[in-house]
C-alpha cells in the first residue's frame, strides 16, 4: 500500500491521471489540486477556486475515484474544496457555507500566437493595431473590441496575443470559446452554481470569447454573459471578441447585447489578395532552416485557398514533401505536393457526390433530399450541400433543387454552417476529409 499521507497519495494520483486526461484538461484542472486530509471515509483534495471544483465532481470524479481506490486497495470516495476554505464539520444542523467565489484558471494559451509571429499585411493592419491598442490597456473607445471575419484569417491568433501580453502585464486573464462558455455555465446551472460562475466573471481584467456566433442558439447563455458585459463594461475592464459576422448581422443574437457590442470597435479581417500571401508566406518561413525559394512560395501564394490556415497547409505540404522525398525545391515538385489542391480537370458529378454522401452516412437518398429535419439527417444534407457547392462549384439553385427543390438561402446557410464547423469541431472536419478523399 502507497504512502498514505494525503499529499503524497494524491501527488501518485496525478502521475496516474496525467496518462489518462488531455494535457490541457491536467494542465488547467488538476496541476494545481492538493491531497488535503483523508477524513471521514473520504479522501478531500483542494482546487484553486470554486469553478475548478465544480468541474472535477462534474466531469472527472468518476475517473478520480476510480484511480485513489485503486491506489488504496479499497473504495474511498474523492470530494473537493477551494484551497484556503474551512473545512465544514459534518453536523446536521449547519449548513455548508458557499466558498466564496474564485476566479477562473489561467488561459491555456497557445505560445506560438503571439503579436511577434502575427504576419500583419493590409487586408488585417487595422485588426492587428487595434487588438495592439487594446492590449496596452490604454483607454481608446475600443471597448468592446470584435474582430470578424471567414475563419482561418488570424482572430483567434490576435485574441491570444492579446491574452498573452494582459497576462504579463499582471491583468487577470480568461479567454475561452464561446462553447466553453456554455458548457461551463450549463454545468454551473446543473450544480446550483449560478451566482458563483457570474462572480467568477465579473472578477476579471480581461475576458476574450472566441466564436460569438455559437451564442446565438444558446439564448441562456447570451443572457448570462449579457449580465457579465454590463459589469465589466460599467468597471472599465476590457472585452474581446471573435465572430463569423458583425453582431448586428448574427441572426439570433437579441437585440440589446447586439447593440452593447456594437458600442465599441468592430473590424473585419477580410482573405488578402495574392500580393499579400505572398508577404504572409515570406514571413512564416523566416525561420526555416531549408525555406522554399520564393518562385515556389508565389506559386502556393496563387492558390485557391479560402483561408490563411489553408495556406499555411499547402506551405507544410510542399516543405515535407521535399523533406521526405529528399529531392530540391523545383517548381515541379511543389506542384505535385500540391496536386490536391489544384482544380481537377473533372469536377465530381452531383450525383457521385450524393451517392459517397449517403455512403459515408448510411442513409438513403430519398432521406437527405425529403423533408426530415432530424439532426443527423440535417447535418448529412449540410454535408451534401458543402460539398456541391465547394468540390462541384455547382450554384446554389441548382443544389437546392437537387436536394428535395430547398431555396437558394437554405443552401447558402447550410453551406455556412459546415465552413464553421469545420475549424471549431474535429468531426465534421474528419467527415469533409474523408469525403474528399474518397471523391
């Protein structure tokens, strides 16, 4: 039997749960937990605020459990309470007292998005300035600051960077997506934590959300961070934002917080021209040690790329695929680690495109193009829409025709909602992937 001593079992523990949980799950909610006492056939572990131990009983006790017991060689049941609360006495005429609200942990932010290794061209200096001005903290009118746009174009790169810089300044931080938001109060709401996750975020210096557009079906959740904004705002502390769309175009989202973000600064980061990925392309390979020539760089430069990330993939593509070949840089050879990307001489049919659909999905046809409205269904006739739209480079009439006679503006939004999907959730990025290929 272990080291029974709490901080020793729990410190055990952690080695064990560091192999069975994401890194940024450990980094974020277990790093800073402390075995505190075993008492009361339980063994207490101490978290760093109140939302940390809503999370751990929510999300991760079963696999905690499961791991002390195995330590122990018998059951004993793992709780949780804020590091620095008092411990409360099990008496049945008392209460527990709420721990008083801490704040989120620190942002788990990416090292490598930073102002430093932001490529800035023209088409995104003014965001590039702005998310600069709003980092310094100076007051500016650009509260709140949104920054919109097609994805892949660099805002959740500017969201971090400004993230990165508060942060040193001594600022307490939070940046998480929208989704994270939701799911995090959703989780709050179940535990009877409310209140306690509205504390948590007033408390901040800066709060950065990434992806409003996802707000727009969670009316609880627009309404709670609604309440957030007005104290934040009303305290001078900063907010930023990413969005598909401007607020005020985001369908769904209620009016009065469209018009709260509207008081500050919008900018849109539009797809550069080709003169501008070239100066994009010339930076990322500053560093490299073996960099394509720049003949070769114009060349992905003149690609049909839809965003700056897609890019940023046909430039790995050609670098590896001379790495691994161990053949030099020729126009040639970049052609042919490109060749996926360069148009075919014979678009898939819309029929082959239906047909790999229903394939992939396993559902009749008569079912994508009928007038079911289930969720699975939905999603394989969005699908279906990408991809005729996108491999095809069939019109919108004409796709809503083939799929049951829709109007042109439902395959416009079916469309839309794959293009974000695809940067947000690996599955639908996996499903278009493997479409594609067999395409």
């Amino acid at each position: 039997m272990p080291d029974r001593s709490p901080k020793a079992l729990w410190e055990t523990a952690l080695g064990q749960l560091e192999l069975q949980v994401t890194r940024p799950n450990f980094e974020t909610w277990l790093r800073e937990t402390v075995g505190l006492r075993i008492e009361h056939n339980r063994f207490v572990v101490g978290a760093p605020s109140d939302f940390a131990v809503v999370w751990l009983e929510s999300r991760l006790n079963p696999l905690i459990n499961r791991t002390v017991s195995q330590l122990l060689g018998e059951s004993l049941p793992v709780s949780f309470e804020v590091l620095g609360a008092q411990p409360v006495a099990p008496a049945a005429s008392s209460s527990p007292a709420a721990p008083s609200p801490a704040g989120p942990p620190p942002p788990d932010l990416n090292p490598r998005l930073t102002f430093g290794t932001f490529a800035v061209v023209e088409s995104n200096r003014l965001a590039y300035r702005a998310a600069r001005k709003v980092a310094t903290g100076e007051k500016n009118g650009y509260n709140p600051l949104v920054l919109c746009g097609p994805p892949g174009l660099g805002k959740t790169h500017l969201l971090h960077a400004i993230a990165h810089e508060a942060a040193d300044s001594g600022k307490h931080v939070v940046l998480l997506t929208c989704k994270e938001f939701a799911e995090r109060y959703a989780t709050t709401v179940r535990e009877g934590h409310r209140h306690e996750f509205l504390d948590t975020y007033r408390r901040v210096d800066v709060l950065l959300l990434d992806d409003l557009q996802f707000l727009t079906t969670r009316p609880g959740s627009q309404e709670q961070f609604f309440h957030i904004f007005n104290d934040l705002y009303s305290n001078d502390r900063l907010l930023v934002l990413t969005s598909a769309a401007p607020p005020q175009a985001l369908d769904g989202l209620s009016l009065h917080l469209s018009s709260r973000l509207q008081a500050g600064l919008t900018v849109t980061v539009q797809l550069p021209p080709h003169e501008e990925r070239l100066e994009i392309l010339l930076a990322k390979v500053a560093d490299l040690k073996n960099a394509p020539p720049e003949p070769i760089l114009r060349l992905i430069a003149r690609q049909d790329c839809q965003h700056i990330r897609e890019m940023e993939g046909a430039l790995n593509r050609v670098v590896a695929y001379a790495d691994l070949t161990g053949k030099p840089y020729t126009i040639e050879l970049a052609k042919q680690a490109l060749t996926p990307l360069h148009e075919s001489s014979s678009r898939p049919e819309p029929d082959e495109i239906l047909k790999a659909v229903c394939k992939h999905f396993h559902l009749p046809l008569s079912q994508i193009t009928g007038p079911s409205r289930a969720r699975d269904i939905t999603y394989a006739r969005h699908i279906a829409m990408y991809l005729l739209r996108h491999s095809s480079q069939r019109p919108l009439a004409e796709i809503g025709k083939l799929l049951g006679n829709r109007d042109h503006s439902t395959v416009l939004s079916g469309c839309r909602r794959i293009t974000r999907e695809l940067t947000s959730l690996p599955q639908t990025h996996t499903d278009i992937q493997q479409l594609e290929a067999a395409l």
